[in-house]
DNA sequence: ATAGGGTTAG
C-alpha cells in the first residue's frame, strides 16, 4: 500500500489523480475497518498526501470516511485540514456538518472564516453568512481579505444596505480590486442605487464581461429591465459578446416588463453565437417561452437539450402546471423520475399544484405527507404556502386552515393565500376576519396581494363603508394605481351600488390590459345598463386592448339583463370568428339566458343542442329561470328533469318549477313538485340578506330572530304588509316550498331575509334616504314585487344586489322590468 | 485550500 501511495505521490498532476485518490482512500478505509487504524495510519502520516484524499472525495460517504479517518489520525487539529474538510461539505451542501467541523476547530484562519461564510452564501442562508461575518470581525483576530467581501457583499444584496460595508471596503483598499469592485457595483445596483455603481463602473482599471454582468443582474434582479437592456447595448457597443450569463439574467427581465418580441431576438442570438447548448441559457429560455404561454416553444427547448438538471425539469413540469394542463405536467414529472433525478423542494411546489388542478384530494395529502417528511415546512415558507393554495382550490378549507397553521414563519403571502382560500370559496366575512387578525397580531406589512384577496370579499358583502376604509389604506400603501388593486376598487363600488364612483376610479386605472375593462363592462351589466357596457367596449377596442374570454362573458351577461338580442348575438359571433375565442360552458349560459328572457325559447333550447359540451347546471337553470318568466310549462319541466338529474339537491329548481306551475294555475303541478322536494330531503342553501348601516353589517336569515331590534323589526313589517295589500300587493304562495297551511306561508314569505332587512333598514336610517340590500341568492318573487310597493309606500330608492344583479326600485318599479 | 456576474416559486 505504501508503495501505492508513494507511486501515486508521482502521478498526482496526472488526469488520472481522481480515479487512483479514491482508490487509496478505499484501501485505506477497508484497512481502517481491519481495527488496526492506530498503527496503519501512525506510519503513513508523514507519507500520506491528504491533498490528494481531499480532491478524490466527490460524494457524502467517501467525505464522511475521510472524516472518520482524519479524526482517528488526529488531523482534524489542524487548521489547513479541516478546513478543507469543511469545504468538502459546503460543496456537497451539508451545511450542518460543514459548521459541526468549523466550530469544533480550536483555532481558525482566513480561510476557514472564509470558507465558512462561502458555505452559508451557497445555500442561501444570507442572515447567517452575516452573522458569521461579524463573528469575525468582532471576535476573531482574524482580519477580513479580498476573498471575504464578495461573499459577504453578495449575502448584503440579498438582506439590505450594505453602504457600512462600502466604507469599510474602501477604507482597507479594497474598493479597486476589480473582483470586489463587481460584488459593490451588483450589490448598488440590486439596491437601485445606479448612481454609485455607475461611478464604480466607469472607474474601474478594466472591464470583463463579468463586471458587465454584475451591472446587468443587478438591474434585472431589481426589476430594472429597461436600463438592463440599454447596458446590454452599450457592452455590444464596446465589442463585447453576450455570455451565456448575461443572457440567463436578462431574459427574465425581459418577460417580465411584457418585451416579449425582444426576448424572441435574444433567442436568435443564442442560436446565432452556438449558446443554445448553455444549461442555464435553455432554462432561462424555457422560462421566458412558459411564462409567455408557448408551450410548444418551451418544449422544443426542452427536447433539444443535451443535459438537463433539476431546474430544467422543473422549469418545463412548472411550464404545463402554470399553463393548466395538469395531466402533462405529472407525464413530465414521472420522466424525471425515469432520469433518476430526485424532486426537490421546487417540484413539489408544482406538483401541489397539479394535483389541485387535476382535483385529486388523495394525491394532495399525499404531497402535503412528502413535504412534512422531508421536513421541508421549515426549510422554506414558500413550500407551506403552496399547502394551503392547494387546498384552497380543492375548497377544503378545514385542511388549509391547518396547513396555515403549521407554517413556522408566516409570510404576507401565507396570509393573503389564506385569505383568498376564505373569500375564493364564498366566505367572506371569514376572509374580512382574517385580515383584520392578520392587521391586529402581525407586523406584517399588507401588499398588492392582500387588497387583491380582500377587497372581493367586501364586494360580495356590499360592505361599501368597510371598503371604503380599506380604499384609504390602499391609498396609503400607494396601490391605488395598481392595475390589480384597481379594478378590485372599481369591482368594489360598482358591486356596492356606486356606478358614478367606479366610474371615475376606472379614469385613474391604466387600462393596459383587458382586466379593469371586464370589470367597468360587467358592473354596468350588472346595473342594467347594457348600451354604457357596450359603448364601453367599442372604446375598449378604440383604444387597442384585446378582450377576453372574460370580456365576452360581461359583454353577453350586460346584453341579457338589457334584453338585447341582437347585440348579444353580434357579441358572441364576433369572439368566435374575430378572436378565435372557444366559447365556454359559462358563455353558453349566456346566450341561453339571453334568448331565454326575450322569449325565444325555442332558439335557447337549439343554442343548448348545439353545444360541443356536456350542458352544465347553469345552462339549465338559464333555460328554467326563463320558462318560469315566459309560462311555457313543457319546456320548463324538460329542463327541470336535467337539473335533477346533475343536482337534485338544490332547492331553487324546485321553486322556479313550482312557480312556473302556479302561474297558470296548476295545482296539481304544484304539490307534485312539493312531494318531490319532500322525499328527496331537499339541502337548501340558507338564505341570507345584509344592510350595512352605521360600519356594521347586519345580516338576516329568513325567520331570524336573535337580532337586538327583532320586535320593532316584525312589528315595522306588520304594518308595511298591511299598508301594501291596500295598493293592491297579493302574496304568491307558490315561492313557499314547505308543506304548510296559506296564512303560515304568507308569514314565511313576510320573514324573508331581505325583507328583514328592508324592515331593519327603514326604521334605522333617516327618511327619504336610500336603502342598500345584499341578498346572498336571487331575491325572491314575491319579495320583489313586495319591494316595489315598498319603495313606492316609504318613497324610498331600495336597491336590492341579488347574485344576479341589480334591482333599483323606485317610486313603485323595479330597473330589471321584472325580469329578475 | 477560500473568491465576482446566471436559470425555477407560493
């Protein structure tokens, strides 16, 4: 053996040092194992060259057996030699043993520090990289030197100013190593601080291509991907190439402020200048081409590549998963598997999502028990955060509550997904709840994000004087211009009833994109005011926004809650032949409701034949609500049959079908569809309705009575009902399912939530004032004609938003026209 | 023996 090693001493400079070095360490170990260590390795110290084991040891058992054997032979008091050996383990990023060896070391050199704020720095623990920075400064002898500040510069521009740390680079000289110089200007210009880096910059003694980059990153990295792009230029200018690193960082940027066309071209160049072969450059390219939606492009990417790493495979499941298309993404993520490579944290962010998309409760509790397992909860709040997001969509709000709690460091995010979870999933005072905890026990700072959750959670309360407080806080946090937080503002007043101040919200809002467009279309559909909503549109194409999907479906639901037929066809031709728009099962609904409320049936029940897709509840329902307005009974009970058949729980079928029976006087019809509901043991949906008066919302069940004002409540609507029957108001029974006698109905229908809080709102604010009603379904008939009455007998504007839309009623009419 | 600029995310 010795004569090995000695041979071996010969050949170290040699390609084939690696494949002998671990040869000897697996002699050397196995004799080690013969329990003859003290005497094998008392001999060999002075021959051993450990230099050599060290580059030899390229996984985490050959390493962990260098290390058995170094402590045996005494070596690890050394300072050269562990830290080397602590080297090893920050390469292998085994960063709890790089640090048991460093603190273990009674004494320690440049090095060591060095190298031990360099294992921090590779994994991404910039606070402890710090931390060990000061150590140094503060109690060791040790002085920092041109290796420690790159490091240390770099964890800065990760946590936050690093201008004490120019200082103290300038004052010990080091400011005009070009190395150092670099790490300052990436630093200044992640802070956006252009000014000082640019003065660096233009001072240093020569420029590589990475002084280039550290510029370029910077501002990429800061958003900055205009200035970024113009630097890009400026190097070309000097005769310097794009390297594959200048490339990898701006493309991002590029995607990232919409220059689409620009990142396009940049691929050109990589193909042009051979880079297209770069791992870094192809993910980067994946990236850009999934983010932009061109899947095909990201795959080719993909296919053409030579080696793939984890963050390639990630990149391209990730590519299908944002894109919604599930099934691919988990096709993608098997044959990663097949390649041997391990998931890591990323992956599996993607694959909560996956199996949200794809609705596999099963498969999501299995993601969720591989994450807690790996332990991965703690490693990053961004893991804990998909948990929650995952069962959010899956509307399993129990288990994303728990996974919200289990996150040991909560972020805005946390909280926003939280609340999203709540207002997403139709619960929105628990969503309003949350964010007021999350205001009241947390410094956490709310963003864009947390108005976008909240604010349509307001909205779909009516709480218009709650939102409005939230309005201010936006104003404060300077969001109010956001394109997001805007049109949730606009969505807000326009769904509280205040058209005028949507209105002029939507002035201020950059209207870029079609998002505020949908919303600004949609309210004034939802107001009944379908000919604003389609000059809306026309200026919306005036200006050269592309509409949507969700354009289409505004445009068509504004057009039938206007009755305008012909409109609405226009509407829905155009999407299909202008905008090669595929029309959805929710744009279908439309049309059949559209034709449906301006009586042609017949036309509504083709539009549903022609579907190239199953019809859903809402297209039956459609077609139902419009034979309930129109009397026709065959067609009405055709529709209700498919409506039981997909969901025969829902109480409102029965209702409209029971109605359509009443109309025209059938009986019969009526208590069959009774019985029906009866043995079918019917779930019904609680009605409820609000009123915010004085910052407080009320809300109101049908027959409650746990409200502090209940009796002056029913006795205020013991003398509306009898003042009403005298104009004529005649209560329709067939609204009442329950099998029970006249009288009794026509005290249930008087104990309707929104007449509770029509009564509530009469007697609690000043007269001649407007009256605001939230009603959590549609409002139901004969409340409807009730209220007309009402707002002619109180001379009262009530203006009722049902799920629907709409209804002003005024001086005795409604603005729907009865068709609700 | 240690070192600057790069790709994935809720």
């Amino acid at each position: 053996m010795l004569r090995l090693l000695l041979k071996y001493k010969v050949w170290r400079h040699d390609k084939i040092h690696l494949l002998l070095g671990t040869r000897c360490l697996s002699i050397l170990t196995s004799a080690n194992s013969l329990q003859r260590p003290s005497y094998e390795i008392k001999d060999q110290n002075k021959v051993i060259d450990f230099t050599v084991l060290f580059s030899s040891c390229s996984d985490a058992a050959s390493v962990k057996r260098l290390h058995a054997l170094l402590v045996v032979s005494g070596k690890t008091q050394t300072i050269f030699v562990s830290t080397r050996l602590l080297n090893l383990y920050a390469h292998l990023g085994d960063l709890s043993s790089a640090y048991d060896t460093f603190s273990l070391m009674p004494f320690k050199d440049e090095y060591t520090w060095n190298s031990m704020i360099s294992a921090y720095v590779r994994t991404g623990n910039f606070t402890k990289a710090m931390n060990c920075f000061h150590e140094l400064t503060l109690t060791s002898q040790v002085q920092p030197d041109w290796y420690t500040f790159p490091l240390v510069l770099k964890a800065c521009g990760n946590l936050i100013d690093g201008k004490k740390l120019h200082c103290w680079v300038f004052k010990l000289g080091f400011m005009w190593d070009v190395f150092i110089a670099a790490s300052l200007i990436h630093m200044y210009c992640r802070f956006n601080a252009v000014a000082a880096a640019h003065y660096l910059f233009e001072n240093m003694p020569f420029r590589d291509s990475a002084s280039w980059n550290a510029v370029i990153s910077g501002l990429c990295q800061n958003g900055n991907a205009d200035e970024a792009l113009s630097i890009a230029g400026e190097m070309r200018l000097e005769g310097m190439n794009l390297d594959p690193v200048t490339i990898a960082s701006i493309l991002p940027a590029c995607v990232l402020v919409g220059k689409s066309l620009i990142g396009m071209l940049i691929h050109l160049y990589v193909i042009k200048h051979g880079l297209e072969f770069d791992l870094f450059v192809s993910n980067a390219l994946i990236n850009m081409y999934a983010k932009l939606g061109w899947l095909e492009h990201a795959q080719r990417v993909f296919y053409q590549m030579v080696v793939r790493d984890l963050v390639s495979w990630n990149s391209i499941i990730s590519a299908f998963e944002q894109n919604n298309e599930p099934a691919f993404a988990l096709l993608l993520y098997n044959g990663m598997q097949l390649h041997g490579l391990q998931p890591d944290l990323l992956t599996l962010v993607s694959l909560a999502s996956i199996t949200s998309q794809s609705g596999h409760c099963q498969n999501s509790r299995s993601v969720h028990g591989f994450i807690t397992r790996r332990g991965w909860l703690m490693e990053d709040v961004i893991v804990g955060n998909a948990i929650v997001d995952m069962y959010a969509k899956l509307g399993i709000i129990d288990y994303a509550r728990k996974a919200f709690e289990e996150i040991p460091f909560k972020d805005v995010i946390s909280w926003n997904t939280l609340i999203t979870c709540y207002s997403q999933n139709g619960f929105a005072s628990e969503a309003i709840e949350i964010y007021c905890m999350m205001e009241a026990y947390t410094d956490i700072t709310p963003n864009q994000g947390t108005w976008v959750s909240v604010l349509p959670a307001y909205s779909h309360l009516g709480a218009l004087q709650q939102g409005m407080k939230i309005h201010g806080h936006v104003i404060k946090t300077h969001l109010h211009s956001d394109v997001f937080v805007g049109t949730c503002l606009v969505d807000m007043y326009g769904k509280c009833g205040r058209l005028d101040d949507a209105m002029s919200l939507f002035s201020e809002v950059p209207r870029g994109n079609s998002v505020p467009w949908n919303a600004i279309i949609a309210c004034h559909g939802i107001h009944g005011h379908g000919e604003v909503a389609l000059e809306l549109f026309d200026k919306m194409l005036h200006d050269g926004v592309n509409p949507d999907n969700v354009t289409f479906l505004s445009l068509l639901s504004a057009c039938s809650h206007s009755g305008f037929v012909g409109q609405g066809y226009r509407c829905f031709h155009m999407m299909r032949e202008q905008y090669a728009i595929k029309p959805s099962l929710r744009h279908y609904g439309c049309m059949v409701d559209l034709l449906g409320r301006a009586g042609q049936l017949e036309k509504a029940y083709e539009v549903i034949k022609s579907m190239p897709m199953q019809p859903d509840v809402s297209v039956w329902g459609a077609l139902l609500g419009a034979c309930r307005i129109h009397g026709n009974i065959e067609l009405g009970k055709f529709a209700s049959d498919r409506l039981f058949e997909l969901d025969s729980e829902n109480v409102g079928y029965y209702v409209l079908l029971s109605n359509i029976y009443a109309n025209v006087g059938k009986w019969e019809g009526v208590s069959d569809v009774r019985s029906l509901a009866r043995d079918r043991g019917l779930k019904k949906t609680p009605g409820w309705s609000s009123i915010e008066v004085n910052n407080k919302v009320n809300v109101f069940y049908t027959g409650n009575k746990s409200h502090p004002k209940c009796e002056e409540i029913y006795k205020e609507l013991g003398i509306l009902t009898a003042k009403i029957k005298s104009l004529g108001y005649i209560p329709d029974s067939s609204f009442v399912l329950q099998d029970v006698e006249e009288d009794e109905k026509e005290h249930i229908l008087t104990s309707h939530s929104e007449r509770l809080a029509i009564a509530f709102g009469l007697i609690s604010t000043v007269p001649r004032s407007n009256i605001r009603i939230f009603k959590n379904l549609r409002i139901c008939g004969d409340c409807h004609n009730a209220t007309k009455f009402i707002s002619k007998v109180t001379e009262r504007e009530i203006i009722v938003r049902d799920s629907n839309r709409f209804h002003h009623f005024k001086d005795g009419t409604c603005s729907c026209g009865d068709y609700w």
